[in-house]
C-alpha cells in the first residue's frame, strides 16, 4: 500500500511526520530519515490495531485546489 505523508520541522527542530488517511498516526524524529523511519512503525502499529478493532483502516483523503487572491 502506498500512502501520502506530510512531514514538518516544529519550533523546537523535531521533525513531525503524520499519516493523513490514518487517524491519530503520527511520529517524530531528530531528522527526516528517522521521522519518516518511526511513521512507517507507527503505521504498522496503527493498521494492525484498527484491523483487530474491525475499523476501516484508512479514512478517505482527497486533493483539493485552492485559488488564492
């Protein structure tokens, strides 16, 4: 499965990596390699739970176009 990911730097350095189509999964790491490393971890974790809980796995995402001023 493939799926999209967003990946941001906060205040304090940290990189915050998240899975949109997956609720609640997010990860962090010193640097983009290990966030990105401990998201896909998280989403394993994150799939196999929703799985067991008989919840879908994913929540539909779609893209959007916003015209700015």
């Amino acid at each position: 499965m493939k799926f999209i990911t967003t990946l941001q730097q906060d205040e304090d350095g940290i990189w915050i990596a998240e899975c949109p189509a997956i609720p609640g999964c997010v990860s962090q790491g010193k640097t983009q390699q290990e966030a990105t490393a401990n998201l896909r971890e998280a989403m394993q974790a994150c799939l196999a739970v929703r799985s067991s809980q008989g919840m879908p796995l994913v929540v539909e995402t779609r893209e959007i176009e916003l015209q700015t001023a």
